[in-house]
C-alpha cells in the first residue's frame, strides 16, 4: 500500500525572507518513512549560500524594515492570520509528522491542533504583557521597554518540529524579531507546511525563513555575528556546544534539552491510575520525549505490585504500522536511533537490571526501525539506563527505602526538566513537588501543559517555553530615564 503524502507546493524550493527561492546547490534531503525504510519524498537542502541569504535578509528586514517598529497589534493580527491558514492544514501536518518520524497517526492527529493553537495563545498573550511601563525615578520617571532581541536562528527537532518550531517563531515574531528557522533533515516537512500558511499571510519581506538544513550548515548560522539570539530546541551535548558557541560572542541563546525524570509512586496512589499514566507518559512519541517519565521510583512493598502491572501494560501495546490508528507503539526515528536504543538495554541488562518485558526488536516487524516497548527493574540509579536519556520506550523501575530517598533518587541526575508524584494527598504532592530540582513536576501526571512554562533545571536547558515566559526570551530590557514628560 503507498505511503500518505501531505501536500507540498514547492518541495523543491527554500522560504527565504518569504519568498520560495531556488536552491544555491541541487542537494535534496531524502524523508524515510521509518516504518518501512523506504525513501517517502525528497525536499531541497540548503546549504551555506542559503543561510547567508535568509540571515541577510532577515538582519535587513529588522534593521530597516516596518516589522520591529508595528504596533504589537499589528503583529498580533498576522499571528491570528497564520492561525486560520493552519487550521486547514492539519491533515497534512498529521501525515508529515507520522511520514517522518513514525508517531502513530492517532497521535499526530491528537497533537497537531496545537500548533494552530500556539499561535493564537502567543497573540492572546499580549493583551497582558508589559511591553513598556513607567517607574519612578529620581529627578523624573523611567519608561522601562522590552525591545525585541534582533535577528533570531531558530533550531528545531526532529521529535515534534510544528509544536517545537511555532513556540518559537510566535514570541519571537510578536515581540519584533525576525527569524530563521532551521528544520532538522529528518523531519522538515512540518516547517514546510508552516511556511506555506506564512506565505499566504504575508509577512514583511524578510521577516521569517524556514530552510531545512544538516548541523554543519547550522553550525554557521549559529556563528553568524549577524544573528543576536539562538533558540534550540534537542539533545543536551548538542545544547552545550550551541551555548559555547554563542558565549564566545556574547550572544543570547535559549536551549531546551534533555531529560530523565522520575515518577515517584507513594503507597497510597492506585496503581489503577498509576499504570496507564505511567505508559501515557513515558512512550510519547514512542519514547522520543524530553518530558518522558522514564524512572518510576517505589517502595519495597509496592514494587512487586508495580512491576507485574507495568510489565502487563507494556506487553499489550501493539507495536506495528503507524499509520494504522490501533497502533500505540511506531517505529523509532531512524536506523541510528535504534541502534542507540538497543544499545542502552545491552547495557542494563550487562549492569545487572531484568527485563520484564520487551528488550528485543519485534520478531513479526522485519522492517521499520521498531523495538519492543521494555521496562526494567532491579535498576539501581547510578545504571546508565536510569542516568542517561535513552530516547526509546524504555523505562527503568527504581527501589526507595522511605520519602527522603525517593527525593533523593529524584534529584540523583544531571537533568530536571519534569516528574511527578503519585499519591491519593494533594498536600503531600504539593510537599515533595517544592522538593524536587525540576521545571515542572506532575500530581499524578496531570501536565505538562500548553500554555504554561516549559524548560529545566540543570543540564536539562536554559528558559521557558510556551508560555507567556517565553516572550521574555526574544526581548532585550531598556530603561528610559526622562527628566520630565515625554513629548
């Protein structure tokens, strides 16, 4: 049976500074479905010449250009505009992001509407926010501005690129900024079909770009001295060369990297509860979260108990054909990705953890990059598969003798960018939460949420995303000292 295929007006082309351009080189990138490993569709590369042109026009468009000097109404109503061009997009953007990476399609299609969604939020965000106030001053009164940042390169995933790219673009457009946006090679269809809805709104020339690109080519947008900010989005040894980078020019970067978080299960929380947020959370995107809970921390008496009921909901998902709408398991992104995975389980299984269930790749797939959904138990925390991101669905069970070494073991980790804490007492959550090194932390899974901060502590990133809080990242603080009224 053939592939679904959504629909593209220029795959051959690159959006620079609005405009669908020609390639500098004939390069394409090949999309592979990893269901089946067969090259699905091919869309244009660029490559240096290309970002040279976007970074150009776009540090014109905001040094020269009307778009940084609209009213924020101005800017919200292109925001509102581009909303309604991709609400007829969806269909599209759902069978882009299965195509590429392998997420179910019930899931695409349950995700997608966000991306609409974010762009509406981010215009709705600026009805409340503090572009400009006026503060007592000594002699006079200080008029204190958020200004956008400038030119911004925007560096966006694999594992959810429409989400991940429009939380940036839309507080970056809304304050002001101009924006280059460099998809991943493997999943640059999403960006594609944004810049499309972009077109039909027309934005200011050389307001945004959207060129997807390999990581050299990255590589020299982020050393570009003509871009003031980065934002990225990926893996946290990525995230740590990215920020050394722009610290050697001082240039502002926001990075939102990886995670290993804990779910800590007290005895008093149904496991009836328990175990289907437990798999909800920790296979998103068939394990290719940040935010997956990939750690459930239990006591000795509840981990018998724990262990046979999640080992049960993990051998029931149907692992197969993502576009299938039973399937809750696809593929993994591509063949490198497997091969990390597989080797992660090699590893616990050498440190001394048992595989309840999964830890093999599916003996009636043949083809697709597919692993069986595994949990491990008798994992202890300093095992690589409970210190390091694994990026699979795999999920390690850990042991905790009492509360203070459940916290412990929480915190026993490079990373904190999410958790949570199962337990029947609000109180009790509300406690253990404040105790946690983390961004954000779940009562009983409930989050993370659009709309309300996202990001980490540690090595888990810097700032915070999709949420009224990332405008501040697009933002530079001026403060006006004026003697008297102003004219």
């Amino acid at each position: 049976m053939a592939l679904p295929h959504p629909h593209l007006a220029h795959p051959d082309k690159l959006f620079i500074g609005g405009q669908w351009v020609t390639p500098s080189t004939a390069n394409t990138f090949a999309i592979v479905h990893p269901g089946t490993e067969e090259v699905a569709m091919r869309v244009a590369e660029a490559r240096e010449a290309d970002i040279d042109r976007a970074v150009a026009a776009a540090r014109d468009a905001f040094d020269n250009g009307p778009w940084p000097r609209l009213a924020v109404a101005e800017r919200v109503r292109y925001l509102r505009a581009l909303a309604e061009q991709l609400d007829q997009r969806l269909d599209d953007l759902a069978i882009a992001h299965t195509l590429q990476i392998g997420v179910p399609i019930s899931m695409s299609r349950a995700t997608v509407p966000t991306i609409p969604a974010d762009a509406r939020a981010f215009a709705d965000y600026a009805d409340n926010y503090k572009f400009e106030e006026v503060r007592a001053a000594q002699g006079g009164h200080a008029l204190v501005t958020r200004e956008p940042i400038g030119v911004v390169a925007a560096i966006v995933p694999w594992n959810l690129p429409g989400h991940l790219g429009m939380i940036k673009m839309c507080p970056a457009l809304l304050a002001g900024c101009t924006v280059v946006v460099k998809p991943s090679p493997e999943a640059p269809l999403d960006s594609l079909i944004i810049a499309e809805c972009a077109e039909k709104i027309g934005l200011p020339e050389g307001v945004l770009s959207i060129l997807p690109a390999g990581r050299e080519v990255g590589d020299r947008l982020i050393r570009d001295l003509r871009v003031d900010k980065v934002s990225f989005t990926g893996s946290t040894a990525a995230g740590k060369h990215i920020g050394a980078v722009c610290m050697e020019r001082v240039a502002r970067v926001s990075l939102e990297l990886g995670g290993k978080s804990a779910a800590i299960v007290m005895d008093d929380a149904p496991l009836a509860h328990v175990i289907p947020a437990l798999v909800g959370m920790s296979t998103l995107l068939n394990g290719q979260a940040c935010m997956a809970l990939t750690r459930v921390l239990v006591s000795k008496a509840r981990k018998p108990e724990l262990v046979a009921a999640l080992g049960a909901a993990y051998a029931a998902l149907k692992v197969g054909d993502p576009f299938d709408p039973a399937t809750r398991i696809g593929p993994l992104a591509t063949a490198v990705q497997r091969e990390r995975v597989e080797r992660y389980i090699d590893s616990g299984v050498n440190e001394g953890a048992r595989v309840v269930t999964g830890g093999k790749r599916p003996e009636h797939l043949t083809q697709g990059y597919f692993v069986e959904p595994t949990v491990f138990t008798n994992v202890d925390n300093r095992m690589k598969i409970a210190q390091e991101e694994i990026f699979g669905p795999v999920i390690s069970i850990i042991e905790y003798e009492n509360e203070d070494h459940a916290v412990a073991i929480a915190n026993d980790s490079l990373y904190g960018l999410s958790g949570a804490i199962f337990t029947a007492d609000a109180k009790r959550a509300l406690a253990l939460a404040r105790r946690i090194r983390s961004g954000t932390v779940a009562h009983n899974a409930m989050g993370p949420q659009a709309c309300l901060p996202f990001g980490g502590y540690k090595q888990s990133g810097i700032g915070r995303e999709g949420s009224p809080e990332g405008i501040d990242l697009y933002t530079e603080i001026k403060t006006i000292y004026l003697n008297g009224p102003a004219a």
